[in-house]
C-alpha cells in the first residue's frame, strides 16, 4: 500500500506542476494525442503480460513502464 501511495503522490505532484508551470510538459505536446490514442491498446497488454509472466522481477518492471505511462495519460 505504501508503493501506491507513493505513486498517487507523484501523479499529484506531477499535475500540481502541470497546473502551476505549464511550460514544463511542452516537449511532450507533439505526442499528446498519441499517448492518449494508445490507452486502451498499451492497458490490455500491459494487463496481458502482467497475467501471462511468472517473473516476480518482470511483473514489477510492467508495472513501473505502466505507471509512467499513466502518469504521461494523466497529466498531458
């Protein structure tokens, strides 16, 4: 529970900066509508890999890429 409030923290953090410097993502707006187009795509494997692998290590390094992508989502 610890590790999702930690990531809960960064999102936060991350819009609160959003909303506070908005010059801050500029290099990211070329690619906001892809990052958005690719949602459901990037969720249902991220999801598929997390099911289908056994690896303890793996699973967690999913994890991490699928958070960073849903940060990009949530505050692009």
């Amino acid at each position: 529970m610890r590790k999702f409030g930690a990531v809960l923290v960064l999102l936060g953090l991350l819009i609160l900066l959003k909303q506070l410097r908005p010059d801050f993502l500029l290099w990211l707006e070329p690619y906001a509508g892809h990052i958005k187009a690719a949602f459901w795509g990037i969720t249902l494997i991220a999801l598929g890999l997390h099911i289908l692998i056994r690896d303890r290590m793996v699973k967690t390094l999913i994890l991490v890429l699928y958070l960073i992508y849903l940060a990009l989502y949530l505050v692009v």
